[in-house]
DNA sequence: CTGTTAGCGCTTTCAG
DNA sequence: CTGAAAGCGCTAACAG
C-alpha cells in the first residue's frame, strides 16, 4: 500500500540498496540476471524514485520557475506553451508565479525562489521593476535566470526579445499612414527594455514624418487597467485627444478599446488602436484594431531551450546569450486617412 | 558564497543543530535570548530553509499540480490565475502541465505524478479522456485529485462546476429565441460530464421548443482544431447548413467563427454562434458571437480551497464535495429572427 | 560484480 | 531548556 522504495526491493529481493539503485540506473558494474530481477520487481511494484531524496544528494530538482506578468494575455498563454512543452521533453517542470505587474509581488516571489526549490528562472519583468537588484541574491546562488520580451538591458543572463525598436517604429508608422496626427504612446514603464525600445521607435517615426512630439501624448500607466482606462478616458476627453492610440502591451490595447467604447468614439473611423496583441482571437477583433504580433510559443520554446542549456553547464551560468525575434504587424481595418 | 544550512548557523553559534531548527520554528522549549540570536544570524545570513529537505522528512511538498487541457484559452487562465492566488496566499507552489485535450498527454503526466512531486492535484480532464483509470493510481496513493469544470462524473474526489444543464439550454434557446431553426451542436466529448449536460440542456430545450433533434447536426470534435475548422466547414457547406451553432468550448466557437468567415458567411445574419467563452476581451467580439460566461477565476479559487482543505486533513481525502457555480449568458448582436 | 558507509538538510524522538 | 542520534529516500565514494 505504502511507498515503495530502494529499500524494499532491496529487501525482497535480498541484495542491498546500492545494488537495486545502481541496477536501476542500468550501471554496468551490475551482472545482467539481477538487473533483470530488479526492473521486474520495480515495475510490478510501481516503483517511482522520490525526485526529492535524489534532489538533496544530487542539488538538483529538475524543477524550474516560471514568472510572468500574467496568465489571462495570450502573449503570455502561448509563451508558457512554449516553455512547457520544451519542459515537459526535457524532463523538467514548471512552478508557475504570477506578479500582477506588481514589483512588490516580484520580490517575493523571488525571495521564495531563494531556497533551492529550483533550478532556474524564466522570467519576464513587472512594469513597474526598475533593477535587477532584487534578482542578485538568486545569480549569487547560482540559479541560472533567462528573461523574455520583459527584460532590462543590464542584467548578465540570457535574452529572448523581439525587434521592439523596429515593431515601434513600423506600429507608428502605420498609424501615420493611416492619417493619423496626434498618437498617443501608452506605456508601462519607464525602465523595461521593451517600453524604451518600442517608444524610441515611436519617437522616431514621429521625428522622421515630421510630426512634434507631444508630452502631454505619452501616458505612463500601471499594473491597475482600471485605473489606466481612466486615464484613456481623460485624455480623450481632453482637448489632447488623439486620433491615434499605440499601445505597448495587449491589456492597454483591451482598455484603450474600451474607452473608445465608453466615449462612442468609433473605431477606426475617430480613433485607430495599434496594440501588441498575440490575442489568438485576432480574427474576431473589431476591424480597426491593428496589431503587432510577437511569437510568442516560439518566444517561450527559445527561452526554455536557453536555460536548460545553462542548467545542463553547457555554457556558462551568466553567459550573456542574446535571442532575438521578428514580429509581425498585422494591419486591421482601413489604412486609409479617416 | 555557499549555502547556509542549519549546521552552518549551529556551528556558528556554538549550539546544536536542533536548537537552531526548534529556534527558528519557534519551539516554546527554547530560550528567549537563544531564539534571538538564531534569528538574527539567520536573517543576516539570509537563510532559507531547503523546502525538499523538509519535504523528505514530512512527507509534504506544498507543491500541488495543475492539469489542464490549455493555457492560451482565457477559461483556463483565469482559473489558473484564482488558483495561484489561493496558493500563494497558503504557501503552496503550482507545477502547470498541459494535455492539449490529449488523452495520452494526461496519462503521461498523472504517471509523473505518482512519485510523491505534488501533495495534491488539480485538474481539468481532456476531451479525449473517457474514464478516471489512469487516476486511480494516484488516489491509491492517497494524493487528492480536485476536478474543476472538465469532470467525469463517477470520480470520487472534489469537484467544481458550472450549472452545465442549465446553461445549455439557455444557450440553445438563446439561439431559439433569436429565429434559429437548425442548431447545430459542437461537442468535445461523449464522456465528460460537462459535454453531456451541456448536450442534455441543447436537446431539451429543442424538445420544448418542438424543434426535432437532427444527429447530423451533432458534431463530435477533436483536438486538433484544423480538424474541427474542417468539419464545420464541411457542415455549413452542406445542406445540412445551420443557421445556429452552440460551441460547447471556447475553441470550438472560434473555429466556427473561423469557418463562416472563411465562407463568408455573416454573423449573426446568416449564422448566429453561441458558445462557452471567457474571452476577457469579448467587449471585442464581433456583435453575433453570444457568450455563456463561466465565473472561471471563482472556480480556479474555490478548486485550490477545496484541495488545500484535503491537504490540511480538514476532510477526509476522498470525500466527495461538489460546488457548483452560476455561468452567465452574455447575449451579443441581434437577437432578433434573420 | 556487490555491499557498506556516509551523507544531502532537515525534523523529531529520546535523553539528559 | 538543550544536545545526540536516527532517519526521510537516494546516490556515490570506497571497499572488497
């Protein structure tokens, strides 16, 4: 009924537990006949090694962290895909921690991680994380961290990003084509790489069509999307509205659009959205709604295959590898000057 | 550099390794000046307990399993997200495994599970999966199973569900009411308690409304949704075309989507789809595609409740609880006869 | 080829 | 109030 362990085999079968461990693991210092006498017994048990007592001996738990943002953001949804399946053939498994967008929940989160739970780290940053300095403590201990998409450009581990400057520059652009004059620039954070990339491209796409850069157009907004849809809403109903939104992150593009459904602001005919989005559901979105698509399965698949390349000490624990990968923009709706 | 352990702050301190871990657990045999001193050094130290160390003597991991068919499917995130709160509010930790509704996946993992990896599991069985066998092994090992909406009716562990009857006839009628006379139904499983209920609700709302039940109007889906885009489409190129569709499961409704846009048929105009969604972006959704709406974030917390409580040995681990919880209709587009 | 032994880091009797 | 010692299940030196 119990557990069935080394040492019961061991004792059924009248040899000692090294023996049954060593048959088990087909070492060859073991002769044939008890190999085949040990599997027989162990399968007929249901033999399962306890990962954990191996884990202690050997430091390794064949467990891995993931922490996201969020779960219910497709970008997100499909990039643990992609990291679960590599996972899974891998041998690995996956602890998943969501932060809310909050640093506070980051922190935490990572002091868990501290103790040896895992072996290492995929992460993809809050908003509002502005250093690595809660993560130090964990490449102290050796835990072996990759980022994707939601990095800062400073820390020492591996990266799986997208061309962010470009996406940035081209959403504008499209926007521009689509006649628009006065974009807006939501953003969620000051310090991620991505917020910085993807509003450079912003700027520069402006600068190049020659339309000012309006500050009063770029919205610094929080992990709270109530209180970012309010702050939509005001600038759209401010004399500042703009005909046009970009988006950094999907859930901004979801308020943005509600807003403009609030205010009855037709889409696209008064205001156009572009919004990285990976909604797999794009299909369905009201025509208008354009997005950039970044992949994300391929994203998280990158991601995993990088760190278990660390875990496996095929390279260095902080060897600085970087990954990037194209997005796509998909042009929804007219592209035409409303 | 180094792990600290217990032995490192006994030795240290120049007391025994026992003191140090009754110290920390805050033993009432140990003194007050002793405990201070522990604590301090440990917190400068920045001690962390190693969690499987713990683990192998306690026989308790507070790793739980989460099983689901998907992650890119906003029913499951949100799920995902209540149960990750519960958790990390009771100290637990999630290990996420996908099926993509593969029978075989979810054998594979519950064999993965049998080695004591997770104290307990939840779980969200896959279409495919036709009886609880391959699970039986697990609650002989006594680690508690909680199933959350993707039931099989005969199992005896905890379960979460949704008034599933109830919601399939209101769907069905939903459609009814709007001047649908050819419904087609999109089913997932035969097995799954959720399929059949939902089936169940379909056909008697189609009794009391006099319309005959057509077989061929009763799609059995898989899970490969290519497959399903193509047996839709087989089924609106027919003659058999319905002029309403009940998705049972959100990706069957976005592949119905999928194939009327392919055959440019309108929504609602032509075809009228209802279907179980949890799209947190449906405010986006094309006017046409009406919603049953489960409280899935509700369930994902009352699910890890319920399993934590087994955990606890507040109820037996085999105890049969049931909760079931209200879905909502969200009707969309016209809902009046085409 | 096989057994003995010593831990991995922690908790928990059992003695003082 | 504190320490010694056993042991959770497993692996890996070290002997034979």
């Amino acid at each position: 009924m119990d557990n069935v362990n080394l040492k019961k085999i061991a004792e059924t079968l009248n040899i000692s537990i090294s023996s049954v461990s060593r048959a088990l693991r087909d070492s060859h210092e073991i002769g044939e006949k008890t190999k085949q006498k040990v599997r027989e017994l162990a399968e007929q048990l249901n033999y399962m090694p306890n990962p954990y007592a191996g884990s202690l001996r050997k430091q390794r738990t064949r467990n891995i962290a993931l922490v996201v943002p969020e779960v219910a953001n497709n970008f997100f949804a499909m990039a643990i895909n992609g990291i679960e399946a590599v996972a899974q053939e891998k041998g690995y498994h996956v602890l998943i921690y969501l932060t809310h967008d909050y640093l506070e929940k980051e922190m935490e989160i990572a002091r868990h991680l501290l103790n040896g739970r895992v072996d290492g780290i995929i992460m993809s940053l809050s908003g509002e994380t502005v250093s690595t300095d809660h993560l130090q403590k964990l490449t102290d201990k050796e835990i072996p961290i990759v980022f994707f998409d939601r990095i800062i450009e400073t820390f020492s581990g591996g990266t799986v990003t997208t061309d962010d400057y470009d996406s940035g520059y081209k959403a504008t652009e499209h926007l521009i084509q689509a006649g628009c004059k006065d974009i807006a620039y939501l953003s969620i954070s000051k310090h991620l790489y991505i917020a910085q990339k993807r509003m450079q491209g912003y700027k520069d796409a402006l600068q190049k069509n020659k339309i000012p850069l309006r500050d009063e157009l770029i919205i610094q907004c929080s992990p709270d999307n109530n209180k970012n849809k309010e702050l939509i809403l005001k600038l759209l109903k401010s004399k500042n509205r703009p005909d046009g939104i970009f988006a950094s992150v999907e859930r901004l593009a979801i308020a943005s659009y509600h807003a403009c459904q609030e205010l009855k602001l037709h889409i696209p005919k008064k205001v156009k959205i572009i919004g990285f989005s990976n909604l797999e559901t794009a299909a369905l979105l009201n025509p208008g709604l354009s997005t950039i698509t970044q992949p994300a399965f391929d994203m998280g698949k990158e991601a995993a295959t990088m760190l278990f390349r660390k875990l496996e000490k095929r390279t260095t624990i902080n060897a600085s590898e970087k990954v990037e990968i194209k997005s796509e923009l998909v042009a929804r709706g007219s592209t035409k000057a409303s």
